[in-house]
C-alpha cells in the first residue's frame, strides 16, 4: 500500500545535459586565441572575426530497446530510520530518454571552421560520460538523498573511471548516474538544410550526437501491510463422467471410459504375456 508520493527525481536531468555538455566543450578547450562561444540558438549572427559553436537540442525520444514495464517496484535507495527495517520507497522503473543534439561551428574562414570543427571531433570523442556521480532520490518530505540515505552530494564519493560500465561505486553499493555520449548520423543534408531554414539561420557545417539519460520519477514512501485483491471463488461443478478430480478440486481432463472388447475364439487356458524377452516359450 502506497502512501503520499514526491517531486520527480530525475526533472532536471535533460536540462544538466545540455549544461554539462557546454561545460565539457568550454572546459576542455587548448587552441590558440580567444575561446568560442556557446550559442543555442542557430539564428544568432556573430560579429565579423567571432568564432561560435551552436549547440541545438532539436529532438528526443524514448529509447525502444530498453523499455521498461510501468508497474511499481521497489525503488533502490534505503533510508536508516530508528525502527531496524528502515524506510521503504516504491517507484516506477525511469524513463530512458535518447536527446539529440546538433552542434555546428562558425568562423569568418571556411579553414577555421574546420579547424574548430576538427577539435570538436577529438573533444567529444573523449566524452565517455557527460556525467558521472552518485544517483539522485527526492523523497516525498523533500529531502535529496543518494541510494545509501546520505544527504545527496554530487562530490560527495570517490567514484569509478569514467569508462567503466559498473553501477555501483566500490564496495558500500552506491548507484551511480550516467549519461552517455555517442556520435551519430541522425539528419540528412536535406534535414539539416530545412532545419537551418525554419530558424532563418544559414547552413553550417555540423554534426549531430545522442545523449542517453535515465528519468527518474516520483518516490512513493510505503505506508506499511500489503492489499491482496482476489476474484470472488464460484462452486465449481461436479465432475463428469470420464473426468477425475484433483485434490484442490479442479477438474482433470480424462480419457472416455473404454468399451468392452468382444472375445473372440475359444477361451484361453494358462494364458499370460511374455514381459521378458529371455523368458521361456508360453506353456
């Protein structure tokens, strides 16, 4: 039995992406001169010897391999109460989200467009994980804590390399969250072109990437005891004739009763089978 339930854990996580995407380009940037600017819209014009990156989240959708069932479970995160058991909390398993983004460059000279966009390529392709710490629980009374109870700290844990696909972080059980970068070949030219068009924006070079992040919902805390709801039992019939009944009363399927074979001949005097093949002749 479910009780009052909180805020959705996972509501800001599409809008972290996009930041720590910015954060990791801007971050990790080592060429010569003046950094470029981060610019989500694609209308924008730069000024004459200005260099941009667009960064444009222009769809999502769910993920269709790995769909989950809607029903409630038991959520992983326990929170030491003064009863032994601790406190329990129910949730659905999270959304798994696809966002797609298109990055494109910007530069006066088309040889220093493809400059920053041959740095974008080694950037991003370093980008194992665009995130990488410990899971975020809101419980209905509004605290934030991680799967352990702690009150939530995304510093807070010594945690894995980024590359590795384990969920847990060493040996205490903490669940990690992790979203992924992948590049991808998602627009056409021609998408692109009208995509560029609809925001009267002129066409770039640019490139698209898929960023794979988990939504998580609402906690429900449990408000103790299980309900049970079953069919009202009906009186089941007697058995036929030809049927046998098990000892929980359901009725097994039998065979129809075999009709009297006619003896035809004489009849047999010291008659029986040969079960053995070794055994003697009949007498």
């Amino acid at each position: 039995m479910l009780a009052s339930a909180g805020p959705a854990s996972g509501r800001g996580i599409i809008g972290e992406t996009t930041e720590a995407l910015h954060k990791f380009l801007v971050d990790g940037y080592n060429l010569p001169g003046q950094p470029p600017r981060l610019e989500e819209e694609l209308k924008f014009i730069p000024k004459d010897r200005e260099e941009v990156l667009y960064i444009y989240m222009y769809r999502l959708a769910q993920n269709p391999a790995l769909l989950n069932t809607k029903r409630h479970r038991q959520a992983p995160v326990f929170v030491k109460t003064d009863a032994s058991e601790g406190e329990v909390y129910y949730h659905r398993p999270p959304l798994l989200l696809d966002l797609y983004y298109l990055v494109a460059v910007h530069s006066k000279f088309r040889s220093d467009a493809e400059r920053l966009m041959g740095w974008l390529l080694v950037r991003l392709n370093e980008a194992t994980h665009l995130i990488h710490r410990p899971r975020r629980f809101a419980l209905p009374d509004g605290r934030e804590v991680d799967s352990l109870g702690r009150t939530y700290d995304p510093n807070c844990f010594t945690g894995l390399p980024p590359d590795d696909d384990d969920d847990k972080s060493g040996d205490d059980g903490l669940l990690v969250e992790k979203v992924s970068l992948a590049m991808t070949d998602d627009l056409t030219v021609g998408d692109a072109i009208n995509l560029f068009t609809l925001h009267e924006a002129p066409y770039r070079p640019f490139l698209t990437y898929r960023a794979r992040v988990a939504l998580d919902g609402p906690l429900y805390k449990s408000a103790g005891g299980s309900t049970v709801r079953m069919g009202r039992l009906s009186a089941t019939s007697p058995p036929q004739e030809g049927q046998e009944s098990s000892r929980n009363g359901r009725i097994r399927p039998g065979l129809p009763p075999q009709k009297p074979r006619p003896v035809i001949g004489p009849t047999a005097h010291f008659f029986r089978k040969n079960a053995d093949s070794d055994s003697d002749s009949e007498d």
